[in-house]
C-alpha cells in the first residue's frame, strides 16, 4: 500500500525505548548524565536563566498601602455603623471610594463612605440610585480629584511617603 507524502520512520517507536514497558532504553553517555545533574551546569552552551517573579506591587505602591491602612483604621473606628442605612444599624466593614482610589482619592477623607458589604454590593449593583443618593460621584468626576488646596496638600504627603 502506498500512502502519498509517507515517509517510513527512521527512528524507534517510542514504547521500545521505555525501560518500564520493556524496551530498551537508548545509550547516554556519561558526560550528557553530568551536564544535567546540577543547576549551576549550563545547557547546551548556555547558562541556566533565572526567572524573576513580577511583583505584586509595586514599592511605590506598596508603602503607600501601608498608609492607607492606618488611616483606614482610625476612619473605620470613627465611623463604626453602615453610612448607607438609614437606622445605622449596621456595623461598617469596609470603606466605599465615592469618587474613585486613583492618585490621590485614595487617601483623601473627604470621598470615603463606611459601609456594609451588603451596601457595597448595592452601590455598585445600582449605580443610579447610588449618585442620587449621594454615595457616588457624578458621571465624568469618577477617578478625577478636584483642583483644590486639600488635593495639593495630599499630593505633597503622598511625596512623602513615597520617599
């Protein structure tokens, strides 16, 4: 039978060159076995290249985090109750970004909201109740810090705490 564009193999069949299925294992040469027995070897010329992790995040981004969260915890316990409820009998667990966390609306007091996580999921679930509300900016202010004294105040902590 002739198979048009078939070549015949020229190499073994794989399962003849497995010890555990029988077959014969093919020759290595004893100075291929030192090559890969240690990572400081190099293979086949080249040195081993070390993979570097990518950070999570950033330095920059991480001491700033850091900042974040002592004041954080002196809002969450100056604003122990859901700010979304009206009864406020809700204890607040986290804390809602009215306008965003970009720059310096991260740190900047004025914007934040305590809440619940139920009304965290609402807020972000009714968008348009929410800016009627009040717990939302307007669209086209979201990530967008007013040009105001306070802001260029945050600016220049967030040098500093970068440093």
């Amino acid at each position: 039978m002739s198979l048009k564009g078939y070549h015949r193999k020229t190499k073994p069949a794989l399962w003849t060159t497995v010890p555990a299925l029988g077959g014969k294992s093919p020759p290595v040469s004893s100075s291929f076995k030192s090559k890969f027995n240690h990572a400081s070897d190099q293979k086949f010329g080249k040195p081993f290249k070390v993979v570097r992790r990518i950070r999570p995040r950033s330095r920059r981004m991480t001491k700033l985090m850091a900042y974040y969260n002592e004041i954080k915890a002196i809002f969450m316990a100056a604003h122990p109750t859901c700010e979304v409820h009206d009864a406020h009998t809700h204890p607040a667990t986290q804390v809602h970004h009215s306008r965003g966390r970009a720059g310096t609306l991260l740190l900047d007091v004025r914007y934040w909201k305590a809440v619940c996580s139920g009304a965290h999921e609402w807020i972000g679930a009714q968008p348009q109740d929410a800016r009627r509300t009040g717990f939302l900016c307007a669209k086209g202010d979201w990530n967008r810090a007013p040009q105001d004294a306070d802001t260029r105040k945050l600016r220049e902590l967030i040098k500093e705490i970068i440093k």
